[in-house]
C-alpha cells in the first residue's frame, strides 16, 4: 500500500469517527428528550483491490423499533380516553358526593323526610312547619347546584373539544410540512433524523387525541388516517373545524342533523375541497376526542336525567291525584265518564280495555298537549312499556278532542263522546260485544293548597307546576332539576302544608302524614335515560331507591373508570420502557461507545502522524 493510499484510509477513518463523535455527544444531549431515537452512523467499508480501502459514511439511522412504536400510538389513544374520561367522572363524583356522606343529595333527603315525620307528631307547631319548609328549600337548591355541577362539567367538554381541535390542526400541519421537508432534501443524514423524532412526536401527540393508522411510504413519508378511514395527512393535511357553542344548558344537544344540533361538531376540511361531519360518521372511537364527546354527550347527559328524573318524581308524587272514572251508558254502549276539567298540559288519562275475541288487554295513556308541533308523541313519552301514547291537543276544545281520539283509535271497538262541558265517555262498541272498557282514570296536578285534598304541590317549575308537559321547547322534565324550587305560595303560608281545607282542625296530620307516606313508599317507573333498566323492563321504586341506585351505578363507574385508566397507563409505562430500552439512549452503551471511537480516531491519528514523518523523511533524502 503506498503512503497516499493509507494517508486516504486514515483520513476516511477520521471523518467517519468525527461523524460518530457528534452522534454519541447528540445522543447524551438528548437523553431525557422525549421522543428522542438513538442515532448511529450508517459505515460502508469501500474496497479498491490493490489500491487499499476505506470508510464512508452512508447515512444516519435511528435505531427505531417499529413494531413497539405501533403498539405504543395505539395505546396511546387508549390511555387518552380512559385517563380523561377517569378526570372527568372523578369531578362528576365530586358533584354527587361519596354515598352516605353528610352534605349528599341523599342526606338532605334524609333531613327533609325527618322534618316532614316531625310535622306529623307536631302539626300545629309552627317551628315544625318552618323545618319542612327550610328542608324542602335545601333539596331543591343542591338539586340545582347539581345540575349547574354538571353542565359546568358539559361545558368544560365544550372548551376542551375546541382546544383539542386547535392541537390536531397544529399536529397535522406540522406532519405534512415536515414530510416536504423530507421530500426536497436528505433522505439519510442527521438533518433528516432529527426531522423524522420531530415527526414522530407530533404523530404520537395526535394518537393521544384520537386512534390513527399511520402508512409509510417511499422517501420517507407518511400517510395518517382515522382508524375508521378518513385521511388527514397526505402530500398535506387535513384541517378540523369545530362551530363551539356559548352556551351549554341541560337543554343544548348534539344532534347528527345540524338543524337540530345545538351543540359543537368536529367537521374535517379536506386539502382538495369536501368536508365531513366526523362525528355524525363515528370517525372517534379513542383517544381523548372520543372521550370528552362520550362524556358530552352520553355520560353527563345521563347524570342530568338522574337528577331531572328524581326532581320530577319529588314535585309529582307530592302533588299528582288519580281520579277513577265513574261508570257510564250510552244506549247499549257502556264505559266511564272523565270529568276534565282538572287536566293539565301534561297531565295523563289512563284507559284500560279488553279485545273479547283475543283477550287480551290494551293500555291507553291519553297525554293532553297544548302545542300541536309536539304531536305526534313517541310511546317513550311515559315509561310504561305495555302502554300505547296518544297525544292530544286540547287547545280546539273538546269535540276537537273527541274527534282526535276516535281517529286514533279506528276500529279498535273503543269509542268517546263528550255529553256535556268537560265530560269525556269511554265507550265499548255496545251490542258487538268485541270490546270491554275495563278501567278510565285520570292523573291531575293539583295546584290549590286548600282544595279539600291531601295532594300538595311543595315543589313547582319556577312560577308554575310541574305537569310533565310537553312543548317545542322540549320535554318539561328536561333541566327541571336546574329549574325546581319550593312553592312560593306556600314559603308565604306555612300553614297549609297542614290544612288543607277550610275547615282542617286543629292538630290534623291527614296531609303531613300523607307528604311523608309518599317520600317514603311512593313508587314510580323511571327512564331507561337515567341509566336504571331498560325500554321493555323500566326501573320501579321509591325516591330513595331510585337515589341511592344511580348515586351507586355513578361511584362505581367512578371506581371503574379509574381502575382502567390505571392499567392504561401500567401498559404504556411498560410499553415505553421497553422502547426506551430498545430504541433510547443508555448512557453506559454511550460511554462505551465514545471511547471506542477515542481509541479509533487516536488509532488513525497516530497513522497520519507517521505518514506525515515518513514524507518528511523521504523529502531529507531527496
């Protein structure tokens, strides 16, 4: 080998060490940076037969295990959405309370109950009166800061969507301007991997968001995808939109038609024209995205029917009075009479027959309605699951109301007339004989508070009763919990929350004894909405039943929720261990590797040292 041929050998030798060098000390600057790839020197050795060989630097690679790098993104996505959904449900725990605690919507239950019994031992106390009043007061105001816990918690989804929005639009951004980057220069240098960790990042910060598949194309480019299909970065990316809204009330919903939405949609602007409601398609099923809609929409929506349900069932126990029909003949048809002139918007006429040549027996919940944009109402509008609805509207009077109802029902044998004023008749089919009018009653709210009946509205819809209605504004259960407050005819008059007539006499328990009867026993079918049994088999019980079962079902998907988001974060803490351990910097295989490449830049040092002397030598001689 001549002098010039090791003299190149030496000095390849030096720049490939040089090379290595800044690689170990990028490495050990790097070692707490997230996200960071251990980078190696790319070597080719290059051989020239006689004439030597030498070292050439191909590259920069990323010691990258790709396979974990995968599994990582997916979960990810998964401890997104279990850790936020977790932070969430703890908050919403905090607006319930921890069952049996003091300060609890069960514990001021308790006390209102308590000073109801004390009432019926004490019914001309005045003291007693005003301790029914002060509790009745404290129920209706932790069921409204309850619904204001929860909407806050709505609302705060609501900003969270938007910001989340605002991170997903700058992590693809910054994907697709790092793909051209990729694109016009190296494919293989230390410029190029640094760009490539940078990308990584951002890919890993959109999978906390959302589940995304990520494909890798030529020239180091990448292609992202919703797991459902949706590209958001290709040669550009995609761009979220979402219409925030200002307002978040127990009435604001999303709806897939945007007419009936009132709430913000997450919508995709793709680079080329088009957009997409993604979540009108379900494009989120993880990630913290999936999360915060989940709670929006579904988890806390269903707290507010917990809390709206027991308001509901608080004001109407107390105040709601059944009236059985009186037997009736119309020829040879025979049935009830209903006197209505006590029904409200709301209020609900119950019909019970029976079809002779089946034998079977029919339900009818006759709903009286004052806004015809309602109609025609869904069979959900009770929790009955064996009745049939039928909304009609009262406000064309009662032959309008006659000629509705025998429209609705046909030719079923059933039949109504209105003899006089506000008399309605249900009536068989007479001499056919092939219908049976079984049971007629009807559900009044009663408003006055010394009308001769022990029924008492204690709690009312701001000014007005709580019926149960329903207008274009939506259902009157809807948000009531937010709404409820104690009769203020009542805070005037303490005095009839005993007498309930003119002539109630003195130390008379007849009403108080019957408030705490229906606190205590009065049972009811609640909405599958609020999380308790299902369309076909409601869920029945008293109010405190009906409390501490959806107080439960809340502290246990509570406890469950943070169980999993605890595993979520043991597999991605062990998942990064290992990509660390495969993929990140170990500080010893640094140290060990530093002074290898010491050893060989000395080494090839020392070569050039003496080639240098030996040209020195041969130009003495000469």
């Amino acid at each position: 080998m001549s002098l010039s041929q090791a003299l190149t050998t030496a000095m390849s030798g030096l720049r490939a060490t040089q090379i290595g060098l800044g690689l170990v000390s990028s490495n050990v600057a790097n070692v707490e940076t997230p996200g960071y790839v251990r980078k190696v020197a790319d070597q080719i050795a290059i051989t020239a037969g006689d004439y030597g060989s030498t070292v050439r630097v191909a590259g920069v690679n990323r010691e990258l295990d790709q396979y974990l790098q995968r599994q990582i993104r997916t979960e990810l996505s998964g401890a997104g959405y279990a850790s936020l959904r977790s932070q969430m449900l703890q908050q919403l725990q905090s607006v319930y309370g921890t069952p049996g605690a003091t300060g609890t919507l069960e514990s001021t239950f308790s006390k209102l109950t308590s000073a109801v019994q004390a009432l019926s031992t004490s019914s001309d106390s005045q003291s007693a009166r005003i301790a029914v009043l002060n509790a009745a007061q404290a129920m209706a105001q932790q069921l409204n800061s309850m619904t204001q816990g929860v909407q806050s918690l709505r609302a705060s989804a609501e900003v969270q969507l938007s910001d989340a929005v605002n991170v997903a639009n700058n992590a693809m951004a910054q994907i697709a301007n790092i793909n051209a980057q990729l694109q016009r220069g190296g494919q293989n240098d230390g410029a190029a991997a640094q760009l490539l960790d940078q990308r990584d990042r951002y890919i890993n910060q959109l999978s906390e968001l959302m589940d995304i598949r990520v494909v890798t194309g030529d020239q180091n480019q990448v292609n992202v995808f919703t797991s459902s299909g949706v590209q958001l970065v290709g040669n550009e990316a995609a761009q979220f939109s979402f219409n925030a809204q200002g307002t978040v009330n127990a009435d604001t919903r999303w709806d897939p038609d945007p007419a009936k939405s009132n709430l913000g949609s997450i919508s995709v602007n793709f680079p080329q024209g088009g957009s997409m409601d993604l979540l009108a398609t379900g494009a989120f099923r993880s990630g913290k995205i999936a999360a915060l809609v989940d709670m929006r929409d579904n988890t806390l929506v269903q707290a507010q029917a917990q809390l709206d349900q027991f308001a509901a069932g608080l004001a109407s126990l107390l105040s709601d009075k059944t009236v059985t029909g009186s037997p009736t003949t119309s020829g040879a048809q025979s049935g009830f009479n209903l006197d209505l002139s006590g029904l409200q918007n709301g209020n609900v006429i119950n019909v019970t027959y029976t079809d002779a040549a089946t034998n079977t027996q029919h339900k009818l919940s006759i709903i009286r309605v004052d806004d015809p944009s309602v109609l025609p109402l869904a069979n959900s509008a009770t929790n009955d699951p064996n009745d049939r609805v039928i909304g009609v509207d009262f406000s064309g009077g009662m032959g309008s109301v006659v000629a509705q109802l025998n429209a609705a029902l046909g030719a079923s044998g059933v039949s109504f007339a209105n003899p006089s004023g506000t008399t309605l008749s249900v009536l068989d089919d007479g001499a056919m004989g092939q219908v049976k009018i079984d049971a007629a009653s009807m559900t009044n709210t009663v408003g006055g508070l010394a009308n001769g009946d022990p029924q008492l509205a204690l709690f009312t819809d701001g000014s007005n009763l709580y019926t149960g209605a329903f207008s274009s504004s939506g259902a009157q259960v809807t948000g009531f919990a937010g709404r409820i407050t104690v009769n203020a005819a009542l805070a005037s008059d303490p005095s009839k929350l005993v007498q309930y007539n003119a002539s109630t006499p003195s130390g008379d328990t007849t009403r108080p004894d019957f408030i705490y009867k229906q606190l205590i026993s009065g049972t009811q079918m609640y909405s599958p909405d609020s999380g308790l049994g299902t369309s076909s088999s409601p869920f029945k019980s008293t109010l405190l039943g009906f409390l501490q079962q959806f107080t439960g079902l809340q502290g246990e998907a509570a406890s469950a929720a943070k169980q999993l988001a605890e595993g979520q974060d043991v597999v991605l803490s062990t998942l990064q261990q290992k990509f660390n351990d495969t993929s990140g910097v170990n500080m010893d295989n640094e140290m060990a590797h530093l002074l290898a490449l010491q050893n060989a830049y000395a080494a090839n040092a020392r070569v050039m040292s003496v080639i240098r002397e030996m040209y020195q030598t041969l130009m003495q001689v000469v």
